[in-house]
C-alpha cells in the first residue's frame, strides 16, 4: 500500500459513523464477492476463496493474484458501472473504513453488503470466521483464526516478561505523523512490550509536532516505510533514541493492514525492540507522563 493511501485509510479507521449494516443471510456461499478494502480482500484469499473473488479496489496488490482482478474504484469511491458489470452476489466492506454514504449506496442498489470491523488486533480472526461462513470455507477460516489467535496470546505473555520501552511510531515525516491509542499499530507496541508515547492521544492517526516528540524523549523510533524517513532525527543527539542508535523502519503493508500479515508486522516491531533491550540492558526507562490506553 502506497503511504498516502495507508494514511488516509488509518485516519478513517472506526472514525467513521452511521453507516448500515446487512450481516450475513443464510441464503447459501457467496460466489461471486467484491471486496472494498485491501486487507478483506487478503483475508478472502487467506480463508482459501480467492477463486470466487469478482472484484477489488485499487491498492489489492497482495496476494499476487488480487492484481489480475477487475478494479471498481477505491476505497472511497465506487464506479457503480464497473461494479455492476462484475455482477457480485456479495460486497464485503469495511465498518469504519468506507465512507457510511458508500455502504448506504450500495445497500439501496440492492446489493448484499456485509461490513467487517478492524478495530483491534482480535478482529482478523473475528473476520476470518465470517468470511469463512459467507463463502463456504468454514473449516480452514477457523483453523487459520485460531493459528492467528495463538500467536497473539503468546506475544501477549512474553510483553509481560520484557523491559518496557518508550516508542515513538512514525507514519511520515512532514507532516509528522504517528498514530494514538486506540490505533492497532499502539496495541502492536504494547504486545512488543512497549509504551506508545502519543497513546493518550484519542485520534487515530494525528499530527504531532517536533517539540512535542523531543519532549516525549522515545527511546525507540520506528518508521513505516515506503516513506519512513530518519534522517531527520540525528540532528537531535540527546534524544535517547539518537543517543542509542534505536532508529528502525517497518513494512507499512504488514502492520496496517488488518490482516494475518500483521503476525509478520508485529515480528518486525518486537525484534526492533528486543535489540534496544540487548544493547542496553540497565538503561533506565522512566514513564512518559501520559495514561495509555489500555
């Protein structure tokens, strides 16, 4: 995912109200289903439906095959010709990430739209089982939901083991933006065994100043990339994440995409941080004066 897009996606994330939903209707598998949002259409590709996929929308770039499908539009805006031209008996949209006036649209044309949420880490294996009942493919969604849940629980106990350390998260860099606690990628550092600095911050994902980082003092830094640039910290010497060399990147697509590449997302965050643990292993890491989030 392009970051432009990813920004815009995250910024929306479960910010986005009064939209309708249709839940699923016992009237057999879909065959023929649209997806409105990337990370669905990996998951239905996960859940081993790839095969009755019709339709996605621009950015459905993994796995390799979502490339080759029809593109009606993005994921907030629909071409309401090219969708009706994929002839689709199921549209899975995304709760919270496309715009409600979309969904509503497409509920009036009659279409059967079922909306998922991506609110917490839990939610993919949430939308594993229902993407599984809605295309037939039950049984394998609820092994890879569990697979997905059993790994979430073991970083869960071993975030409980580690030295908790100060993260500041960086989604670009002019403007500076990171991401607030109730964003997945917080949850994601708190599984590392980390503190979100900006987790007392209720938007998703806001801008924040210069000063308002150095104030904060990370210890970690990390940066989505594409577009993750560091350059700009080293200025800042007394920064403890200068001054420890804690300066990392991240592949945007696997940890802002609700998806079970978030495993991968969430390997790469807790390896950055088991490496400033190893290098400094008595430095001292005072609270930031914030209340995360739980």
């Amino acid at each position: 995912m392009k970051l432009l897009p990813a920004m815009l996606v995250a910024a929306c994330l479960g910010g986005c109200t009064g939209e309708r939903h249709e839940g699923p209707a016992d009237i057999g598998p879909a065959s023929r289903i649209v997806t409105l949002a990337p990370h669905l259409t990996e998951l239905v590709f996960t859940v081993g439906a790839g095969n009755q996929l019709v339709g996605v929308v621009a950015h459905s770039d993994y796995p390799e095959a979502a490339q080759s499908l029809p593109v009606i539009g993005d994921a907030f805006r629909i071409d309401p010709e090219r969708l009706a031209a994929v002839e689709p008996d199921l549209v899975l949209a995304w709760a919270g990430g496309n715009p409600a006036e979309t969904v509503n649209q497409l509920l009036d044309r009659g279409y059967r739209v079922v909306s998922l949420p991506a609110d917490a880490l839990t939610d993919v294996a949430a939308n594993l089982v229902q993407i599984g009942a809605l295309t037939g493919h039950e049984t394998v969604a609820r092994a890879m939901a569990d697979e997905y849940l059993q790994v979430l629980e073991q970083r869960r106990r071993q975030s409980m083991t580690g030295r908790p350390l100060r993260v500041f998260y960086q989604i670009s860099p002019q403007p500076l933006y990171t991401v607030g606690g109730r964003h997945p990628i917080s949850e994601m550092i708190r599984l590392c065994g980390g503190q979100n600095v900006f987790a007392d911050l209720e938007q998703l994902a806001p801008a924040v100043s210069l000063e308002a980082v150095l104030a904060r003092d990370p210890q970690v830094i990390i940066a989505a990339m594409p577009g993750g640039e560091l350059q700009q910290w080293h200025r800042w010497a007394d920064m403890a994440a200068v001054a420890g060399e804690a300066l990392y990147t991240v592949d945007a697509s696997l940890v802002s995409r609700p998806s079970t590449r978030m495993l991968q997302g969430l390997q790469q965050l807790c390896a950055h941080l088991e490496a400033v643990r190893i290098s400094s292993p008595d430095a001292e890491t005072p609270p930031v004066a914030i209340e995360p989030r739980p």
